[in-house]
C-alpha cells in the first residue's frame, strides 16, 4: 500500500487523495484512487465479519462466547438505536441503517490503522446522502398521496399557497447536501489534523498522538456516525407518520 494509502508519515505531510491506475471508457480517463482501495478494504472486512458472524451463529448455544456476545451486543444494540428512532416502523429500516452505521463507522476509523478515511472523500458522503434523500422521497411516495405532498410542499398552513413551493423544494434539495457535507468535514477536518501532528513528529515520539487518534477517529466518528444515521430515520420515519 505504501505512502499512498497510508494518511501520513513522520517524515511528510500525506492528506490527499492519490490516483492509483487510470483506465479509459469511451475516451474518457477514469482513475481508481486511494478512496476507492480503502473502501474496498472496509467493505472486505464487513464482509468477512459477517461470513464469520453467521458460521459461528449456526452454532451458538444458551450461554453464548466471547464471539457470540460480541456479536449479538451489536445486534442489540443497533436495533435499539433503530427502535427508539423509529418505533413501530424500525423492522423496516433497521437492515439498512445497520449495515451503513457498520460501513460509516468502519470507514471512520480506519485511519487507526493507517488508512485515509472513505469518508473523508465527498463524493462517499454524497453517495451516502444521495441514497437517504431517494429513501426518504420513495417513502414519501408509497405512504402518501400526491395531494398530500402537494399541500405539504406548499405550506405552512394556512392558508398552503403554491409561493412556499420553491422555498420548500429548496430545502428537500439541501437534505442530501447537509447530510454529506456535515460527515466529510468532520472526517476530513480530523484527518487534515493528524496528517500535520504527524508531520511535525519525529519518529521517536510517533506513539504521542494516540490521545489525539481517539477523539478525532474513535470518538468523533461514533458521533458522526449516529448523528448520520439519527437524521436518516429521522426524516424517513416522517414519511411514514401519515401510514
């Protein structure tokens, strides 16, 4: 993986994002980068995560092992956080919004191991958001009428009048782009931050900066990961109401 994908060195400033292999479709040059291999990595370990999850699981017993409670305080877990958002309408949501949790958590963190953040890159975090604001629109869709929509596009009431359309449909548009934005800062703000602590260090005192990898990957990125998730059942959840 070399310098590229590793977030820096003590002997240099690295917080860019590095192209790898460049190939052309239709006369266009498309690179793969380090965002794309450290996001393979993430979904790799996910993946195989899993793999081991449900190999043990079709073993597990009454009095569950170390593996098992890990496991299963996962699952726990993230079906609360889903239930307490959600209420009845969790079952719905919660496949999804555990699988991203795991995946922006995961990519979060990975500059503890040495890699650049997926989600320091914006055009992850737009991805991400891109996939919450058509679920909450196809929600939208399947549990309310067009009239309904309409009115709601067109208030506050009352009386709805077709001048706050604009004004709303601005907002709606924002959704995905606060959501995206918010998570590529903060990542990429912490990830800017530890490239230079590196870059000031010498070798000698590299383990210095585990305090600082604490709070800028492990903690900051619990949070950026709930308040991600928090808002996308949020604005699901009242798409759902009129059910």
């Amino acid at each position: 993986m070399g310098g590229k994908i590793l977030l820096s060195s003590s002997s240099s400033i690295d917080f860019m994002i590095h192209g790898l292999i460049s190939y052309k479709i239709f006369g266009q040059e498309v690179w793969i980068t380090t965002s794309h291999v450290c996001i393979l990595i993430v979904m790799l370990v996910l993946i195989g995560f899993s793999f081991v999850v449900k190999h043990k699981m079709k073993a597990a017993t009454d009095v569950p092992d170390g593996f098992q409670n890990v496991a299963e305080l996962i699952v726990e877990f993230l079906d609360g956080v889903v239930r307490g958002a959600m209420g009845d309408n969790a079952p719905k949501l919660v496949n999804y919004i555990s699988t991203i949790f795991l995946f922006i958590l995961m990519s979060n963190i990975s500059g503890l191991f040495g890699l650049r953040p997926p989600t320091a890159d914006y055009g992850t975090t737009l991805a991400l958001g891109l996939i919450t604001f058509f679920m909450i629109h196809i929600t939208q869709f399947r549990y309310q009428k067009p009239k309904q929509i309409w009115v709601d596009m067109c208030s506050p009431l009352p009386p709805w009048l077709p001048i706050w359309f604009p004004i709303n449909l601005i907002s709606e548009v924002a959704v995905p782009i606060s959501l995206s934005l918010r998570l590529f800062a903060n990542v990429l703000s912490g990830t800017v931050m530890m490239a230079l602590v590196y870059g000031l260090l010498s070798k000698i005192a590299i383990i210095w900066p585990a305090a600082l990898h604490v709070y800028f990957d492990l903690f900051s990125g619990a949070i950026q990961t709930y308040v991600f998730c928090m808002l996308t059942m949020t604005y699901v959840n009242q798409q759902m109401a009129t059910e």
